[in-house]
C-alpha cells in the first residue's frame, strides 16, 4: 500500500510539474499572441491569445486539484469544480470568437500579415501533441477527469494552432483577408464542445474513481 501511495504522489508531483510548464508557456504564448493580434488586426490570432490565458486559468485550476489529492474526502468535489471553471471560460471564449469573427466578415476588416503570430502557431503545434501526451498519461494513472479534460485542450491548442496557421498563411501569402475570420470560426465548435464536455463530465469516461 505504501509503494501504491508513493507512486500517487510521484505521478501527482508530475502532473503539476507539467502544469507549470503550461502556465508559464501559455503565458509567454497568450501574451505574444495579443500582440501580434492587436497590432495585425488579426480576429484569429486574437482569439487564439485569449484561448491561451484560459488554458493558464485552466492550468492554475488544475494545480489547485492537484494539490488537493492527498485530501480523499475533497478529491471528487474539487475534481468537478476543476472541471467545470475549465468548462465555462471555453463556452465564454467560443461566443467571443463567433461574434468577432462574424462581425469582421460583415464589415470586411482586413488583417495584415503577422510572422510573429506564424511563428507562434508554428511551434504551437510541434509543443502541444507532447505535453497533452504527457498529461493524459499522468491523469489515466491517477484517475483524474479534470487533467484528463486538460490533456485535451492541449490537444485541440495544437488543432487549433494549425487552424491559426493556415489562415495566416493564406492571409499574409495571398492576401484572402476573409481566412483569418473564417479559420477564428473554425475555432469555434472545436471549443464549444470541448468546454460541453468539461462541464458534464463526458471527457473522460474511464476516469470514473478517484
């Protein structure tokens, strides 16, 4: 029992660790990607920083999870709480984008083109596959929905990174200013049903136990 015990607290040690690495990359992440955005005028690449400093809250909630595990009698209850803040701030993100995206395409703004943000996006989707590899792992262990929940939305960062860049690049190399609202758009019900599944629990159906 004391070997199980300690393996927990290993796994649980670094399942923060990896959270710590994600506020701080997200971070850096969220923070170039506004402005890059801002000064671009790019709806996507915008959206894409705000899904960033959500994926820091997420972290920071998962942290809280974490460092509640020793506590049995908490763990289900702080679990869903985890899961559910994650949950909301994707639904709040994915009705920004819709409106932004939409209303840039009625008023046909057009965005320049942003290295900057190409740059992000492109390491974005090198970064992301590994750390939601390493998080999954971790949660499978322990039995835990909340990092399980999280492990994916490092998973759809990476999606939607390619989404970002994709649209940038058509942007910026030939000039369709419609690919940047359009790739924000198909950011959209990526989000919305990843945050769906936050909030009811489904995103991790074999994480039943704690």
């Amino acid at each position: 029992m004391a070997l199980v015990s300690t393996e927990r607290r290993e796994l649980v040690q670094r399942g923060r660790s990896l959270e710590y690495f994600t506020i701080g990359y997200n971070s850096a992440e969220g923070a170039v990607s506004l402005l890059a955005g801002l000064t671009a005028g790019s709806v996507s690449l915008v959206g894409f920083g705000l899904d960033s400093l959500i994926e820091v809250m997420s972290g920071i909630a998962l942290l809280w999870r974490l460092h509640q595990d020793v506590n049995e009698a908490r763990r289900e209850a702080v679990e869903r709480t985890a899961r559910r803040i994650v949950g909301w701030c994707f639904i709040a993100l994915a009705v920004y984008i819709a409106t932004d995206s939409v209303l840039a395409l009625v008023r046909r703004d057009k965005s320049g083109p942003s290295r900057l943000g190409i740059l992000v996006a492109g390491l974005s989707v090198v970064v992301m596959p590994l750390l939601a590899r390493a998080k999954r792992k971790v949660a499978r262990h322990i039995g835990s929905a909340a990092l399980e929940s999280d492990s994916k939305q490092a998973d759809f960062c990476a999606y939607l990174s390619a989404i970002l860049l994709v649209g940038l690049l058509l942007n910026g190399v030939l000039g369709w200013w419609w690919a940047d609202p359009v790739a924000a758009l198909v950011m959209v019900p990526i989000i919305t049903n990843e945050g769906v599944e936050s909030i009811t629990g489904r995103s991790c159906p074999h994480c039943v136990g704690e």
